[in-house]
C-alpha cells in the first residue's frame, strides 16, 4: 500500500487535488480517509460546549484512531471509518466501512502535525493558498455547508482559524515533499503527482 498525505491551510483546495489526483487513477486501487472524519468525540459535552471547541489544534484530532485504522488498512483490514457532523459538532452514530486499496491519501490541514502519520506517508504533499482565497472559501463553504453565519465565520477566523494555520499548519510544509501552489488549479503539480504515484506503484 501506497500511503499519500496531503495536507494544507483551510480552504487551499486539498479536496480538489485530492479528487483530481484520484479521477487520474483506477477507482478501485483509492481510498481516501478524510482528518475531518476523526476529531474527537465530544458527545459528552453540551452543543454549546463543543462549539467552543478549537477544531484547529492538533489536540482536537483523535491521532490514535486515525493511526489505527491506517495500520489495519495496510494489514488489508476493513475499517469503520467515523462520520463527523459539522453541525452538530460530534460523531454520527453510524460509520463508513473502508475497505483496503493499494493506494491510501490521508487527507487535512493538521495530518503533518503527527510524526508517527508522516512517517507512514510515502509522498507528502502541501497545498499552498494565498490567505485570502482561502478565507474566501471557507466563508462561502461554512454559510452554505454548515449553516454558520458571516459573524460566526469571521469570528472563528480571527480567534482560531488564521493562529492555529500559522502556529500548526504552515511550519508542517517543511515536511512536504511537495509544495502545490494554488491547488486543484494548478495542473501541472496534479500531472506530477499522478506520475509520481503511478511509478511507486510500478515498483
């Protein structure tokens, strides 16, 4: 098994170069485990609680299950992969069964924040955004994907978002062994990556 690990500010576009690398290759040799799937299970605490949660610190990733269920993937185990709910801000009830592929992409802004992750990961790619279209993006993402307001959004930007990127996720693109400016737009790096993976799987 191929392990890929791409990760990257919010709204840098990691999904598009994630679905672009994957529309390049056979569908049934990728899986694609999303960090998001694995934050912490805080069904324990009030919504109001967990809305004050600091989704943008490594402390809010629940590593040891990620990690988990990326060795059983690679023993050729199944996994339960968890299902997060951004408007409930906790786990759903119910899972996704993965099943193992020879290629894994391991994809969130905070996955290089691990060493034991990144040293799993055979390519780690960084996908580098300008600040304000990423703000952009996730302003538009947050309103229409997970019923937040405008005030809402900014104001998680200003307290969270823009210090935990430059304290946790921009220093993590010195890992990388491979920097993807301006995302899924940039084809170039998205026919690099496709040939880079497709070698390693020839090997």
């Amino acid at each position: 098994m191929i392990i890929i690990g791409i990760a990257g500010g919010t709204g840098s576009g990691k999904t598009t170069v994630v679905t672009k690398i994957a529309n390049n290759l056979p569908e049934e040799n990728v899986t694609i485990l999303p960090q998001d799937a694995y934050y912490r299970d805080n069904a324990e605490l009030s919504f109001d609680e967990r809305k004050k949660i600091n989704y943008d610190h490594p402390n809010s990733i629940d590593f040891d299950l990620l990690l988990n269920h990326i060795q059983n993937l690679k023993i050729e185990k199944p996994i339960e992969q968890p299902i997060y709910s951004y408007i409930t801000h906790s786990r759903s009830d119910d899972y996704k069964v993965v099943h193992p592929k020879e290629i894994l992409i391991v994809e969130g802004i905070l996955v290089f924040t691990s060493e034991a992750l990144r040293n799993l990961c055979d390519i780690k790619i960084f996908v580098d955004t300008d600040a304000d279209e990423r703000l952009i993006r996730r302003i538009r993402r947050d309103i229409t994907e997970r019923g937040r307001d405008i005030k809402e959004v900014l104001n998680r930007y200003e307290k969270t978002l823009k210090p935990m990127h430059n304290q946790f996720i921009e220093p993590t693109m010195k890992y990388a062994d491979m920097i993807v400016p301006v995302g899924g737009d940039n084809k170039v790096a998205i026919d690099i990556l496709v040939s880079m993976i497709k070698e390693k799987i020839g090997k």
